[in-house]
C-alpha cells in the first residue's frame, strides 16, 4: 500500500462529505489525547495532518499520518484515518487487520473481533489470516 501514488476516488460528493466531517471532527477530539509527544513528533504530527486535509484521496498521506498515530499510541487519531481509507476501499485486508490491532488494544473487544473476521476474507494473505487468528485465539482465550 505504502510507496504508491493511489488515490481514493468518491463517487458523488454526499457520499464524501460524511466520512470527511465524521473523520475531521474525530481528529479534533484525537489530536488531544497524545500530551505526551516531544514537539519534533508532535510537528510531524501535525504536518501530516495538514498535509492529509489538503488531499484527503491520498492515501499515502493518511496512511503515513496514521502511521505516525500508532507510533505515539494516538489509536483514537489514528483509527479514523484507516476506517476513512477502508470506507473507499473496503477490500484493504491489512487494514481490517491493523483497526483490529487497535481496537483490541483499546479493549473494544467486539469491534476488534469483526475486523480480524473481515481481515480474514477470501482474498487475504496467509499472513494476514495467521495473524487475525492469533488475535481471535487471544481473544477467545481471555473470554472477550
């Protein structure tokens, strides 16, 4: 996914503008809750942000954005940036995967255990199916 110059492409403009408001406002909220950050991260965060919102059909730039959310453990920053890519792209196995990651790292059980299901649909990696299963034995094994 990472290294190409794909973009997402919406089909009509109502269908855009949802997920960018819902998205948008997620970040206002997210942004906050990673204090911790030294500035440097913290500016490139922020840079990648901004430079998302000026094109928000760049994958590239959303996933390097979450990215940088998962590396400072902002999951609630970076947790909307992939359901947006998946939104327009819902065949993104690592993706399901990856909100699976975080979601089980928020607790959220039971959304993570839909995602490791999904990430595990006909089309995905060995790898990928091995690692959702991982996740779902985990889960069944702690009973959540």
């Amino acid at each position: 996914m990472r290294g190409s110059a794909r973009k997402i492409h919406a089909g009509s403009g109502r269908n855009y503008l949802l997920p960018m408001a819902i998205f948008a406002a997620s970040l206002c909220l997210a942004t906050s809750a990673g204090a911790t950050e030294t500035p440097t991260t913290q500016q490139a965060f922020e840079t990648a942000f901004q430079q998302m919102m000026r094109d928000p059909g760049d994958v590239d730039a959303t996933m390097h954005y979450a990215n940088l959310a998962i590396a400072m453990q902002n999951y609630e920053a970076a947790i909307p940036a992939l359901e947006r890519i998946l939104f327009f792209n819902p065949k993104l196995h690592d993706v399901k995967l990856e909100l699976g990651v975080l979601y089980y790292n928020l607790h959220s059980y039971d959304v993570a255990r839909e995602y490791f299901t999904a990430a595990k649909a006909a089309g995905a990696t060995n790898d990928i199916t091995q690692q959702a299963d991982d996740y779902l034995a985990k889960l069944e094994k702690a009973g959540g």
